[in-house]
C-alpha cells in the first residue's frame, strides 16, 4: 500500500462515520424536533470551550504513554501464558506503524499525516461513536454502561485482528482503554472538543513521531 492509497484509507473510512453520523442525526433531530443537530452531536462553542481545548491537548499529549501503559500491563500477563516476551509484543505493534508507508514518510508527508489524523479520523469518528453512538447509548441504558458499550464497538471496529494474537490482545486492550477516556471526556464535558483533539492530535503524534521512537526504544 502507497503512502497516498494508506492516507486516502484514512479519510475515506472517516467520512463514512461523519456521514453516517450526520443522516442519523438528521433523522433524529425531525423525529424529536431537535433543532441544532452540531449542539446534538456535542460541538458547540460554550463558555467552557477553551477549558475544553486544553484539555484535549493535555490528553493528546499523553495518549501515547496511556497506549504503552494499558499495552505493556496486558502484554506482561499474556507474554507470561504464553512464554513470549513483552518487549517482542512491543516492538512487533510499534514496527507495523513505523515500517509502514506512513511510518516512513518524510517531513511534508507527516504534515499530511498530521492534517489527516486531526481534521478527519478524530473528528469522523468521535462524531460517530462519542457524539452520536455513544450519547443514544448513555440515554438509554445510563452513562457508565453507555460509554464501555461505545467502548467495545469502536474497539472491534478497528484492525487489532490483523496482527497475531499476543499483539492482538495487547492492541484491543489499548484501543479499549483510549476509548473508554475519549467516553469520559465527552460525558464530563458535555461537548466532543476534548475526545476530538484528544484522539486526533494523539494519533497525530503516534503516526508521526510516536510509534518511530518507541520502535527504537524496543528493538
């Protein structure tokens, strides 16, 4: 896969959950006379927005390093049944990102990535599953249960499958972990600002610096 075939990936796949999100907002919204579907989704500019904001970045920043703890904890348990080690898991996960085309990108390429990470994938898909999936969730069964039901869904719908399965297992885990913060962002804040920027500008820094280093760290 060509590095602008794997960036074309990205935003198609995003835009299917942005437009999925949009026609059934858009229908939910007539059903309930919901007249602002953007305050609906959770994107509006409150008073809390600049609060909001930092608290993305603050997140972004250290979505790595959650990846890497909530990885390495599972990763431990499994290298232990079995009889791998943890720093093979590690390095196998890191090495599918930066061996990748993506992964050895150049400069303008990463900036490319960078723009791809944070205005389509975080955004399509905290639109889809926190501002959508997992609002319609919250409402019906209540906010704990809601947001790990959100959780679970966006954790099977991403390719953690594709890798054997010690990776595999530590992979889920991660995604679960992440997602179940992104849930609790959306809730406590009542806006999606935080999850986007959390989860857009994080894979940022993973796709474009993140995994290259924590490869290196490994091998």
């Amino acid at each position: 896969m060509t590095f602008e075939v794997s960036i074309l990936t990205f935003i198609a796949n995003s835009m299917v959950f942005i437009i999925l999100a949009g026609v059934i907002t858009k229908k939910i919204a007539k059903l309930s006379k919901f007249k602002d579907s953007f305050a609906y989704l959770g994107l509006k500019k409150d008073k809390n927005f600049k609060n909001n904001v930092i608290t993305g970045f603050i997140f972004a920043a250290i979505m790595p390093f959650i990846q890497l703890i909530s990885m390495s904890i599972v990763g431990f348990i499994v290298s232990l049944i079995l009889e791998i080690e943890l720093v093979d898991i590690l390095r196998q996960y890191y090495a599918s990102i930066a061996e990748s085309e993506i992964g050895q990108a150049n400069i303008i390429q990463k900036v490319m990535v960078a723009i791809c990470m944070i205005g389509f994938v975080g955004f399509g898909e905290e639109i889809f599953f926190r501002g959508l999936l997992q609002k319609n969730l919250v409402s019906k069964y209540g906010q704990n249960i809601g947001i790990v039901i959100t959780a679970i869904i966006f954790t099977l719908l991403h390719g953690f499958y594709m890798f054997e399965l010690p990776i595999a297992i530590a992979s889920a885990t991660a995604l679960f972990v992440v997602s179940i913060i992104f849930g609790i962002l959306r809730a406590k804040s009542d806006s999606l600002i935080p999850s986007i920027l959390a989860h857009g500008v994080g894979n940022a820094i993973i796709y474009t610096i993140g995994a290259n280093m924590l490869y290196n760290l490994f091998t």
